[in-house]
C-alpha cells in the first residue's frame, strides 16, 4: 500500500455551509475532509487544461 502525504491548509467557510457540511458527512457516514477533496479533483479535472481569462 503507498502512503500518500498530506498536508494542512485552512479554510474559511460560513457557519451555516459547514454545519450543513458534516451533515451531509454524518448521513454518508464519509469526513468533510473526504467530500471537499472529492470536489476539489472534480473540479481540476473538469478545469484541467482551460486558460483562465
């Protein structure tokens, strides 16, 4: 098994978003730390390859 590195960064998010956040969390019995990873490869691969404007 190869152990990925990780590191750790702050993020700023409103009270209620995060709330709604480790709800959602809870109910998929997944982490905030997972579903916000999730999105963010989703987004590079969606967004891979675009030049910004």
């Amino acid at each position: 098994m190869v152990k990925i590195k990780k590191v750790n960064t702050s993020l700023r998010l409103e009270k209620k978003v995060l709330k709604a956040l480790k709800i959602l969390a809870i109910e998929k019995e997944t982490s905030v730390q997972a579903i916000i990873e999730n999105l963010i490869h989703e987004y590079i691969k969606k967004n891979k390859g675009k030049s910004e404007k």
